[in-house]
C-alpha cells in the first residue's frame, strides 16, 4: 500500500489507509504501508501479490524503481490503482498504459449515478445495477474501453462534469491483464467517507482479490503425430 505524493495530497490518505488494513485483518491478508519509494526493488516487491497506489500523486518513482516495479507486473504481480493512481507518473507511458487512462480534471464533489456494467466480477458483485454516491469524479485523458474491461460508467447526464466531459461513454473503474500481471482501478475514494461505506469497501475488497490473484497456469499442449 504506497501513498507517496508529489502532487496535491488528499485529505483522506489517514481514513484510506486504516480501512484497507482493516480490510486485510478482516480477510486474512497482510498489509504493509509505505511512502518510501526505496521500497521498489526486486527482492522486496517479490514478497507481495499486490501493490495498491492508493491516492498517489506526481512522480513518486525513480528511473531504478519504475524498472523494478515494471518487472514486478511482468513476472505476474498485481497492481490497485485507487483514485489518483491515474494522476501518477504522467511521463511514463508503461505506467499509463497499466493504471489504463490518466487523470486530466475534476468537477466539484457532487452525488451522481453510475452504471454498473458486469455485476459478475469479484469487486462488482453484489452492487445495485445503478449505484448512486457522493465522489469526485474525474475525466480522463482518453477513453480506456478499447484496452480494459469496463467494470461501472458514469452516467453524466446525472451530475455537471465540467470541462472535459467524456460524453456518452465515462468508464469510471475497469479492470485488465497487463503485461504478465492484472490490473484494477477505480476513481472513486477521494473523499473521507468513502473509506467507511461498506459497498465502497466491499467494492475496493474485490479489487484486491483480482489483482492479487495468481496467474492462471499455462498448459502446453502437444499435439501427436
């Protein structure tokens, strides 16, 4: 769990933190906490299923450890992106191709509704077909559905998306195979009470799982004659 910032830093970093060590006693995985980015190399991101940057911001990352968190996702490690993971490391493009798409602005903090697109992923289950929540909603760069597995979009018909509304397609969380590794980001979680609302939480969980699930095993096959 990094939370290193070299940008405008939230608010609700403490209330994040909590809750995802939280939800790791309570599920039965370990979670480390860090804002040292010295904690990327090879020997040591070996000892995890996951990495979660978890409202990061900036350019938190050296040339030396962007190598080795790159070979961490190649060798089948997984990677959580939570709000402002995609307002991180903007000039390196492996890093955006994983996080999906990058931030580039953000409306007021206002209620709106998204639509869940597939309810049978590990993070979705169990969430109404329409979800409606408070958040800070962000637009992105470009639009990540050609690349990524679309988990919820945001319907902007239902809040003001300010400069650089996306239109009829707002994927807001998404899910993807990576280079060797998987995976997930979501937008939400800026503010402080998201961190104790349960479907967000069993939201975030899900996430977890599917990035920190193994690599499925290649089978050879070997055709006779």
């Amino acid at each position: 769990m990094f939370t290193k910032t070299a940008g405008f830093r939230h608010d609700s970093i403490p209330f994040a933190i909590a809750a995802v060590a939280q939800l790791g006693a309570r599920n039965g995985f370990g979670v480390d906490h860090t804002e040292d980015a010295g904690a990327f190399t090879d020997s040591n991101l070996a000892r995890y299923r996951a990495v979660m940057f978890l409202l990061t911001t900036g350019d938190v990352l050296d040339d030396a450890q962007q190598g080795a968190f790159q070979r961490y996702i190649e060798h089948g490690g997984g990677f959580v992106g939570v709000h402002s993971a995609a307002d991180t490391e903007h000039d390196w493009p492996w890093y955006g191709g994983l996080v999906g798409a990058y931030f580039v602005s953000d409306p007021a903090i206002q209620t709106a509704q998204i639509d869940v697109a597939d309810p049978r992923e590990a993070s979705t289950a169990g969430l109404p077909a329409v979800w409606t929540r408070t958040d800070e909603w962000y637009n992105f760069a470009s639009d990540p559905r050609s690349s990524v597995h679309v988990l919820m979009a945001l319907d902007e018909r239902t809040y003001d998306p300010g400069d650089g509304a996306m239109g009829a397609d707002h994927p807001i969380s998404w899910q993807h195979a990576y280079d060797g590794g998987h995976a997930w980001y979501t937008a939400l979680g800026h503010t402080d009470e998201s961190y104790s609302e349960p479907l967000f939480l069993s939201f975030l969980l899900g996430g977890i799982r599917y990035a920190a699930a193994p690599p499925a095993p290649t089978t050879l096959r070997i055709e006779s004659g």
